[in-house]
C-alpha cells in the first residue's frame, strides 16, 4: 500500500510537495546544516492561493535557492528556476577568445568527437579542450588523438567552463590514464526519509582502458565552473599516475541528482546521492587543485592564458 502523502493542486498543496521531497530526499540537509523546517516557514507565509504562476514560481525557486546547490531547479513550461553563486562568486580563470588564439587551439584545430585539441608550445605539449561531458567521443577518437600527440612530451586536458553531462563520458575518459583498476571515489544513497538515512558507502571505480594508455605528463587545467560530471572527472585523475590538477577549485556538484513531480505538473531536481573522493570525503563543495593557479591581468592583455602556461612548464619540468 501506497503511503505517500498526496497534495491537492493549489499552490499551498504545490508548495507542500516540494517542501516535503527536499525534506525526504535531498541528500544534503545535515551535511550544509540546513534548517529546512525553519526555512520553509519562512516561505510558506509569502504563500497564497491568490498568487499568479510567476509570482508562485518565484517564491518556490527562491527558497530552493537556499539549498546552495547548482544541481537543484524547479522546471516549469514558462521558466527554470537556478543557483549560479557556486561559479559567479568567483574568479572566471577562463577565456574563450584566449584558447582560440594562434598560441593555443587557433584556427586550424582538430575535433574529434567532443573533444578540440591541437600541438602547442612548439609542438612540444599537446592541447585538449573538452567543452561539455553531454558531448561523447569514442575509443577511436582518442586514439587518432593520442597518435597526434605521439611526439609530444605531456598532455593538458582543458575542462574549465565545463559544466558537466554524462558521467558516464567521465569515466571513459579517465579510464584512458590510468594503468589498472582503481577505486577513486564512493557513493552513498538514501535510504529512507530521514536527513541521514543513507546506505553504506559503495565502491566507485575507475577502469584502465585495456588496449589506451597514455602514460606520459598529464595536466588537468581546472576552475569555478568545472561542474558536476565535470567534477567527477577531476576527482578520479586527482589520483590517476602521471597527473596534476593545475589551477583554480571545482565548482563541485557532488550529488547525483533525480526528479520529482509536482501535483501542477512542475519538475524539482535535486541532489540525492552523494559521492565521495577515495579518502571518502564529500565532493559537493568542490575539489581543490594540486597547483593553484589564476589568469593575470597582465597576460591576458598580451593574449597568454596563465593557467595553460603554467600546465606547460609543469610538463615541460617533468623529467
């Protein structure tokens, strides 16, 4: 039998679902020491039948706002409800128009599935810019890529401004770095409506590609908006050989995220599983490179990308 409270199609009914399915099953209430109880009073009272959809809809958002996470939304068909202090508080450390430039990618770079990549200082170093983890590559894709860089001393994967996508596109690109299977990171889920009703922590683990493995210097360029699928991808090369994490913190976005519908037909997303790096600490706030780094002012005026450069030298600096 089916014991889930319903809620009538009002906004006070609406507002009551959505109350109740953060309360129940977002995974990160007692970890941010949320009050969601205290919080939703005080947003309750700004609720009445009488609000048009807009004004409904703010107020909903406004309070998931509260939750501080770039993985929860409130989807609507006239609006998408988003938390972006994750990434606007901090420094960009990214420029397009600098990593189009001659020195870097230029005009006449390569693409292979999702992935842009070109040979830069001097053909010493090999350059991939990975825009978005919803983009997919293949096996093949990587392997033209490697035989590009064959003479290449190291390699920088570019994954700033990357937003995330699938995690799955996460995985298959690490898995290309590392030289056997390795657990580098947990997972948890919950297991029940209470804040810290979670599971045991499971195991997640990063394959070694059986016939792929580059093996030389790896520099993960890394920033503020380096998100979600995104932030998976960093936690797993944090401990993958022959690689270093270059530049500023990720923006995290460590939960795994579902819906939910409420009873007018609006979507929440939220976080509801959490993950952890292999020391089995939470990723949601981020994961702090091993060098960090900032664009200077200076350099961009002259078209240098600070953080690139400094990918460089570390490779460059490898014995």
């Amino acid at each position: 039998m089916d014991e889930s409270p319903t809620f009538s199609n009002t906004n006070q009914g609406n507002f009551d679902a959505l109350r109740t399915i953060i309360d129940k099953k977002y995974c990160y209430l007692d970890y941010k020491n949320i009050n969601w109880d205290s919080i939703s009073n005080v947003y309750q009272k700004q609720v009445s039948d009488t609000l048009s959809e807009f004004a409904f809809f703010d107020i909903m958002g406004k309070m998931l706002g509260e939750l501080k996470d770039g993985h929860v939304n409130l989807y609507s068909s006239f609006d998408r409800s988003r938390y972006w202090k994750w990434y606007t508080d901090y420094p960009a450390n990214f420029s397009e128009e600098l990593i189009k430039s001659s020195r870097y990618l230029g005009d006449n770079y390569r693409i292979a599935g999702g992935l842009r990549y070109a040979r830069i200082a001097n053909d010493s170093v090999g350059y991939i810019y990975y825009e978005s983890f919803s983009s997919g590559f293949s096996d093949s894709n990587m392997r033209y890529v490697m035989t590009y860089f064959k003479d290449c001393k190291g390699l920088i994967i570019d994954v700033r401004d990357n937003g995330g996508g699938d995690i799955s596109n996460s995985e298959q690109l690490a898995s290309y770095f590392f030289t056997e299977e390795t657990v580098t990171g947990y997972m948890s889920h919950k297991m029940g409506a209470g804040h810290s009703d979670f599971s045991e922590l499971v195991e997640i683990k990063t394959p070694a590609h059986k016939t792929l493995q580059w093996q030389r210097p790896v520099v993960v360029l890394t920033n503020r908006m380096s998100y979600s699928a995104t932030n998976d991808f960093v936690n797993r090369m944090k401990i993958a050989p022959n690689v270093i994490i270059v530049g500023d913190k990720t923006g995290g976005g460590g939960g795994l995220p579902l819906s939910s519908e409420l009873p007018n037909g609006w979507l929440v997303r939220f976080s509801a599983s959490p993950m952890f790096n292999s020391n089995k600490q939470h990723t949601e706030w981020g994961i702090d490179p091993d060098l960090q780094d900032s664009i200077k002012k200076s350099d961009e005026i002259k078209g240098i990308d600070t953080i690139i450069e400094r990918g460089i030298k570390e490779i460059k600096n490898k014995p």
